[in-house]
C-alpha cells in the first residue's frame, strides 16, 4: 500500500511539471488552450509555470542523497523567495517584476476583465506554502511539512472547484482576477505529492495504515471530497435556473448530504466488521495452526530428548532427592551394567545396594550431605555389573531446588572402568621409570666414586707418596739439597693440578653470563691440553636469543662431558665435533667422532649412556646412538624448547 501511494504521490509530482511544461509551450506558440484552457479562464502566467517545474524537480529529487538533495532543497528556496518578492508587490510594498521574466510583452497583452496577466496573491502565498512544506521535507520534518501541504490544497481545490460553477454558470460575473484553472489543478496535484510523499510518517499515516481506521478513512475521504461538490453544482445550477427557491435547494442538499453520508457511514461499518470478521477467523486459523505446530515441535522435541538421552555414552538419569528413589533412567543402563531398567525404578534402594561395599558409606553419605546444600557434584565409585564385574563410574550430578527444598535430581553416570586402569598402568610405569632413573644414578655415583678413588690412588696418592719420601731423605741428610725440594716442589704442582681438575670435573659450572657456550669452550680447551683429541664446537649464531632454562643448559653439559670422556676412554679417535642447534622448537645437541665405533645392537647401552638417557627423559626429551665398527659414533639428542 504505501508503494503504492509512493508512485501516486511521483506521478503527481510529474503531472504538475508536464502541466507547467506545457503552459510554456504555450506562451512560446501562442496557443491559447494550452496557457488558459477556455477564452473566459485566466492564462497561467510564465514565471507560476516556472515555480510548479521548479517545485515538482524538487519532489522528485529530495529522495536522493548527496548533490541531488541539496539540488532540492535550495529550489524549495527558490520558490519561497520568489513567493515572497510576489507578496510584497501584492501589499503595495516593492515590485520586482518576477512575474513579467518570461514573454514580457505577451504577458502585458493577455487581460482578464482589463487587467494584465499576473500571479494573483493567493497564488503566491500558495507557492510560499509549497517552496516551505518541500523545505522542511528536505530537513525531515515530515508532520510539518504535512501541515503547511493542507492550505495549499484547499487553495487548488477552492479554485478547481469555483472554476467548474463558473462555467457552469455563465451568467455570473466577477469583478476580480482569479487564479488561473492549470494553477489549481497544479496546487492540488502538488498539495498531494506533498501530503502523501512520505506517506509512513506524519498524520497521513493514519489514512494509510492498513488497519481498520485507515481502510475507512481511504473509503470516506474521496466522498467527502467528491459528494459536497457533485452536490452544490446541481444546488447551483437549480438555482441559477430558477426551478426552485433557495431555501428549497438548500435543504435538498443537506438532505441528500445527510443520507449520503449515512450511507457511507453504513458502507463503513459493512467493510470494517468484514475486515474484522476476515482478521478474526483468519486469527483463529492461525492460533489452531500455531497450537497444532506447537504440539507437534513438543512431541518431536521429547522424541529427539529421549533419542538423544539414550544416545548418550553413559546412563542419564533423574531421581527423587529426598530418598534417591529413580523416576528415569536411559537405555544405556541395560548395555553397560545388565540390569532391566524396571529394577532401576521399581526397588527403592536399586542404587545403594548395587555400589562396592567399600565405597557405599561415603558415597551415599556424600551424595546426601551435598543434595540437602542444594550443590550440584561429582564423584566416583565403583557399582557391581549384573556379570559380576565391578565397574569404575563417575557420577555427575544437578540438584534441582525450589523454595530452597531439593525436589529432585538429574545426572549422568559414565563408564571410566578404562581411564582408572590405564591411570593405574601409568602410574606403575612412572614408578618403573623413577625406579630406573634411581638405579642409574646409583650407578653413575659409583662410577663416580670409583673414578674418583682411582684417580686419587693411581695420580694423586703417588704423587703424594713421592713427596714424602724426598722430604724423608732430606731430613737424614745434613745439609740443604735443593735438587730434592726442587723435585717435591714439581711434584706438588702437579698433584695440585690433578685435585683441581678433579674437582671441576665434579662440581656444576656456573656456565657464567655467556650460559653453555662459554663453559663448553672451557671445556674443549681443557680436552686440547691433556690430550691428543681435537674437538671442534659448534653452536648456532642466535644461540642467546633462544633464552635456554639454565637447567637445560647444564644437562647439555654434563652430556657433552660424559661422551667426551667416552670418545677419550674408548673411542681412540683423533676428532670430535659437537654441535648445538635448534629445528621445529626442538634442541639438538649432536656429538660425533672417528672413532673404532661399535655394533649397537651387540653392544648394550653402558652406565655412561644410560645416565645420559636418564637426563633426557626428565625433559621428555629424545636420544639416538648412530654407530658401527671403524665407522665412529655419533651421539644425538632433542628435547623441546618451550
């Protein structure tokens, strides 16, 4: 409907400015029907032709945005200046020949009853009115511009109207100039456009709802326009012609306006209660169809609740929580623990009589300490299954609560008989696994000490013994010899350095503020001055902006170190390489050398190798020996760095 009424209100629009249009055509041609439409009518004067183009572009551009409205709203302007500068030369006040632009001398020669053709002052406030109803279209303000639209249709309509008993009444003269026909039937167009542009908003909306109010208002307003003027034309007519008095015509026409209207006071009524019969059964149909849809969503509704409850690995459930007596239980109680869903619901103590008699007390103890705290829980037990097994089950369950009273209860049982066992094969591998880890470190520290008390028997101790027996023959001698405590001088230094590098082998680096690198190049160059072994170290460029927990720094270390004194011990190589480096957030620490090697898969895993493997496990790290007989042996670790 207000589609509808939109195009109405644009064809309006256009017709005002192909009317107007033509008017020119008229003036420019000189042809009299077109700018006056009968010898005894007022020619429409050029510049009203202008103002109705003027604002019939203005209607149809307001619409849009940008250039186009403001191209409306400053020709709503222009219409209201130019309407004002007539209304001043009407009063006497200024004349600013607005309305002798166009066709100057034509305009001077067309008279009406000896006057030259002009815009007539109610013409002007007529375009005053408009240029300000389509100003404050431009701005939004539908209700107003509404409301200044209304006088100017009274005033096309007062012309229309008085031109029709004009002519049908020739005999009536006037001594004034009138508005021109073309401009009333312009006014009224535009009065309409106006009106029923933004038909939504405004008190036209109420004409153009689609309620009862609105089919009525839309069925009343063409009679009250059309019935009052059908009406005084034959009353005027009656008259003129003589037929009648008219008093006598003056109540024929109240008479037939009050039955008219009677009448369509009736039609009225007849079409709103049809309306509101039509609205009313169509209202019923539509709650019964609703109520209908309802009850059928409801029933597929609990078929999808009781297919989804029963799809559910584990036993949904709900029961009474003040005797835990079971209202409902799901079909996967019969697949997980075999018994018949009937002595779940028909034996009141179904529940408590089938849970491990050692977790029965504190289990039910606990689930009805918790229900009357109205708090929902969880816990696990174990329940007796109709084969005799006992099964794991955790029991997760909501306390329904009203008038703080626990009226009910609703929860889900799950089968965790699984998860407990591999929990129970986990924590026996975590003990197996602390088990070895303590043996390997048994190991290692007797390795260590035997290490350690071989090297102060076969090194230190005899260096020492030396000593003492130089200091021994010194003092059986006389005199001073320099050769002995020159001798026992050496052979202290070097017992010295022997307990010094005995000891930095056994106690943790500080590995300093340049972390592993440096305590590993300490390392090397320590291997460089004892031995025959050269090392070569490498360690990635961007090593520091990795920040290694210190931890995991000195577990590298001990690993370089330990496989070091392996490649010294065993390997009879003559090169070493380690290398640090870190791929996909992993670690790697490599260690090779050109070594004898040795077949892995005959040879086991020594105490040195086993330790190392110990320490990489802590940091669920990887370790992989790659070696074969004259092949060397390549030592390679990863552990996340994370």
């Amino acid at each position: 409907m207000n589609r509808i009424i939109f195009y109405l209100a644009r064809t309006a629009a256009i017709l005002v400015i192909v009317i107007a249009v033509l008017v020119l055509l008229g003036w420019s041609a000189n042809v009299n029907y077109l700018k006056q439409v009968s010898p005894i009518m007022v020619a429409m004067n050029p510049m009203a032709a202008v103002g109705f183009i003027l604002c019939g572009t203005s209607l149809l551009l307001y619409r849009k945005k940008g250039i186009n409205h403001s191209i409306a709203t400053a020709l709503s302007i222009i219409v209201m200046f130019g309407a004002l500068l007539l209304i001043l030369k009407a009063t006497g006040v200024y004349d600013a020949g607005i309305d002798r632009i166009l066709f100057a001398e034509k305009v001077r020669n067309t008279l009406y009853n000896r006057i030259p053709n002009t815009i007539v002052p109610h013409a002007a406030v007529a375009f005053l009115l408009s240029g300000a109803s389509l100003f404050m279209l431009c701005l939004g303000r539908n209700n107003l511009s509404q409301w200044l639209a209304l006088p100017v249709n009274a005033i096309g309509m007062l012309s229309v109207i008085g031109y029709t008993y004009l002519i049908s009444s020739p005999d009536l003269g006037i001594s004034f100039v009138p508005m021109s026909f073309h401009s009333g039937v312009g006014f009224l167009l535009l009065s309409i456009a106006l009106l029923f542009a933004k038909s939504k908003r405004g008190f036209v909306s109420e004409i153009t709802h689609l309620y009862a109010g609105g089919k009525a208002a839309r069925l009343l307003l063409p009679a009250t326009m059309v019935i009052p003027f059908i009406l005084g034309y034959f009353v005027l007519s009656g008259v003129m012609n003589n037929k009648l008095s008219a008093a006598i015509w003056l109540a024929i026409f109240v008479t037939a306006a009050i039955f008219i209207f009677g009448l369509l006071v009736w039609l009225t009524a007849y079409t709103i209660n049809k309306f509101e019969k039509q609205r009313i059964a169509e209202k019923r149909i539509a709650d019964e169809n609703l109520r209908k849809l309802t009850e059928l969503k409801i029933r597929q509704t609990e078929q999808r609740y009781y297919t989804l409850m029963n799809s559910v690995d584990g036993i949904v459930w709900e029961a009474d929580a003040q005797n835990f007596h079971f209202t409902f239980v799901s079909e996967q109680a019969e697949r997980i623990l075999g018994y018949p869903l009937e002595r779940w619901m028909n034996e009141p103590e179904f529940w408590q009589n089938h849970i491990h008699e050692e977790d029965r007390s504190w289990a039910v103890n606990y689930c009805a300490k918790t229900t009357a705290e109205g708090r929902s829980h969880q816990f696990e037990y174990r329940m007796l299954a109709a084969d005799g097994r006992f099964l794991w089950m955790r029991d997760i369950v909501a306390v329904i609560v009203e008038n703080n009273i626990p009226v009910r209860l609703s929860g889900i049982m799950v089968d965790i008989t699984d998860q407990k066992k591999m929990e129970q094969e986990l924590r026996e591998k975590a003990l197996s696994q602390q088990k070895l880890i303590t043996e390997v470190t048994i190991l290692a520290q007797e390795k260590e000490r035997n290490e350690l008390g071989l090297e102060l028997h076969d090194n230190i101790n005899q260096l020492l013994s030396v000593v003492k027996l130089y200091l021994g023959m010194a003092k059986t001698e006389r005199v001073f010899n320099e050769e002995i405590i020159q001798k026992c001088y050496h052979h202290l230094e070097e017992a010295m350095h022997d307990i010094r590098k005995l000891s930095h082998s056994l106690v943790a680096p500080s590995l300093g503020h340049d972390g592993l690198r440096e305590a590993l190049e300490d390392l090397v160059d320590s291997v460089h001055e004892s031995n025959k072994l050269k090392v070569h170290l490498s360690i990635d460029e961007d090593y520091e902006a990795l920040e290694i927990e210190k931890n995991k720094e000195l577990m590298f270390y001990r690993i370089v170190q330990e496989q070091l004194n392996n490649i010294l011990k065993y390997a009879k190589a003559s090169e070493a390489t380690i290398r640090i480096r870190q791929i996909n957030g992993y670690l790697i620490l490599s260690v090779c050398d050109n070594g004898v090697g040795f077949d892995t898969k005959q040879q086991g895993s020594g105490i040195g190798l086993r330790n190392i493997n110990s320490r990489v496990n802590f940091y669920s790290g990887k370790m992989q020996v790659v070696s074969s007989p004259g092949q060397g042996c390549k030592l390679e670790v990863a552990i996340p760095n994370e």
